[in-house]
C-alpha cells in the first residue's frame, strides 16, 4: 500500500507525499522501505513489537517508527490516535533516507533549517508530550487531515504540510528535553533550557504561540510571578517573555516560509500577527529581510546546494 495523498479538483494529479488517518486499522503496516509512521497518541495506550521487542506508549505520546523497520500491533486499550505516514520528502524534496542518515546531513540541516527526524532515525520509539502541547498538537493533526483530504483550495498541499510541521517541531523539542540526541543541539526555535523553573514558561509560549498571549498568560500557566519570569528569561536567554515570543513566532515563521508555498498572511495569522503589515515589519527587523525575500532567497540557496 502507498501511504500518499493525491490531488483532485485542485491540483489535480499533484502527489503529497504523506497520508493522515484518524484511528482505523494498525494490523499489517507495511512500511519498510517506502515512509516513516508517526502515531500521535493521545488517550489510552499503545503496544507494538518491533525486532522482538515490546514497545508500550502511554498517552499523551509520540510513536516514531522509521522505514528500516515494520512494527507488529499488539493491543491498543482505550486509545484514540492519529497516524502520520510520511515520507521525509513530504517535508522537503531535497530529502532521502540516505541523507538523513548521512554524516554530512547535521551541517546541512543547520544550513537550511531542515528537520532533523532524529527520533526515527535514533529509533527512540516512544516520546512523551508534555500536557501543555497536547492541544496545540491535536489541532494542529486534525487541521492537517482536513487540509490532505478537504483539498478546498490550491494551497491544499502547502497547508497540510504546515501543519505537519508544526507537529514535527514539538515532536523534536521533546525528544531533545527527555534527554536524547538533541538536549545539547541548539536550534533557532528550541533553545535548551536549563534552568527548570522556566521549562513550563518556554513550553506554553511555544504551545501558545499563534494566541494572543500577554506576559500575565504566561506568568499564570506557568506558575512564576511575572517579576521573577523576567528575570529568569532575561538571565537564562537574554530576554523578556515577550521577545522570547516573537523570536519563536520568527523562528517558526522561517520554517514555514523555506518549505512551503502557504501565503504570507495566512503565515502571519499562524504564527500569531494580526495583520500581515505587522508581520512583515517585525520579520524585516529581525531577519533585516522581508518574508517573501526570506522565501525566494532560502528555496533558492536550496536548490543551488541540494
């Protein structure tokens, strides 16, 4: 079985290399050499046995199988899920199994702001979620489902594709905070965090991002009145909560821009600006380029290197 998305009535014939479903089956996966399978558990649990051994997710969780592998279910008590199966190129077309697992592949990452899947690659299997990005990642699951099957417009691919980035970048946030290959790799939009006192104030600014949030929002979810969270920010990032907001609003804006064709102001809304005219203006200060500059320049660059 092919794990892709085709088009219909818009781009009619264009293949979306990934394919959502809510639940359904997990007898007989079959995804060796053809994708990767993300399961997003979010209620009850999940066993697997993968080579012979027994994998069991408790939710909240991620389950990452890579395409070297073909998991066995074996029982799934109370859960309710969604399964992502993908291939890597669904995140951007320059990338193989091969040059995921090449010794070249962290330089190029960091160069392009690609993903890294270490999860899958690592074979880390089971990846728990924090409480305070279930939501976001629930949403951000269904809103991909509806993109990859509603098709409403032109951009149906591109949106399907945001949102599954959205996921992906929680999904390797958590991997590097439960202490896996990431938790000393520093990111533009996952700074490491060591101060433990500010991990929940990080996690729900960037949980929350596309909101309206004020520094009291986040001082209240994240338990710290907002005098000590400034100076916990300012002392372990060099910032306030807020400009930590917009740097992570920037950070993911950049992804969003490099590896999808989503219009700019739906890019504005996502990440959390009210107008597009804000967005620009904030970008342009930070990135000393506008966004649809920021886009041609990195698809470019890309393309002469990849």
């Amino acid at each position: 079985m092919e794990h892709i998305t085709v088009g219909r009535k818009h781009n009619a014939g264009k293949v979306a290399f990934a394919e959502c479903v809510k639940g359904g089956s997990l007898d007989n996966i079959n995804i060796k050499d053809k994708c990767f399978l993300l399961i997003i558990l979010t209620y009850g649990k999940l066993e697997f046995e993968v080579n012979g051994e027994r994998i069991t997710a408790v939710a909240p969780s991620f389950l990452c199988f890579a395409e070297s592998e073909n998991p066995v279910f074996v029982s799934k008590p109370k859960a309710r899920y969604t399964c992502v199966y993908f291939h890597p190129k669904f995140l951007s077309i320059n990338m193989t199994f091969e040059l995921l697992r090449s010794s070249k592949y962290n330089d190029i990452a960091t160069t392009h702001g690609m993903f890294m899947l270490k999860p899958f690659i690592d074979k880390a299997y089971v990846i728990p979620i924090v409480d305070t990005q279930v939501e976001k990642i629930e949403h951000s699951a269904d809103y991909m489902l509806e993109e990859l099957t509603e098709q409403r417009d032109f951009y149906w691919s591109c949106r399907g594709r945001s949102y599954f980035m959205e996921i992906i970048i929680v999904l390797e946030r958590m991997y590097g905070l439960i202490g896996y290959g990431l938790t000393h790799q520093k990111s533009d939009n996952a700074p490491i965090i060591n101060n433990p006192r500010l991990r929940d104030a990080v996690l729900y600014i960037e949980s929350h991002y596309g909101e309206n949030l004020n520094l009291a929002d986040i001082s209240s979810n994240a338990g710290i009145n907002h005098t000590t969270l400034t100076a916990l920010m300012k002392n372990e990032f060099g910032c306030t909560a807020i400009e930590y907001l917009i740097k992570h609003r920037i950070a993911i804006s950049k992804k969003q821009l490099a590896f999808t064709d989503v219009p700019i102001k739906d890019i504005a809304a996502m990440v959390g600006f009210k107008t597009v005219q804000h967005f620009n203006r904030v970008f342009k200060e930070h990135m000393g380029t506008t966004p649809a500059e920021f886009r041609k320049t990195s698809v470019q660059k890309r393309k002469d290197e990849l």
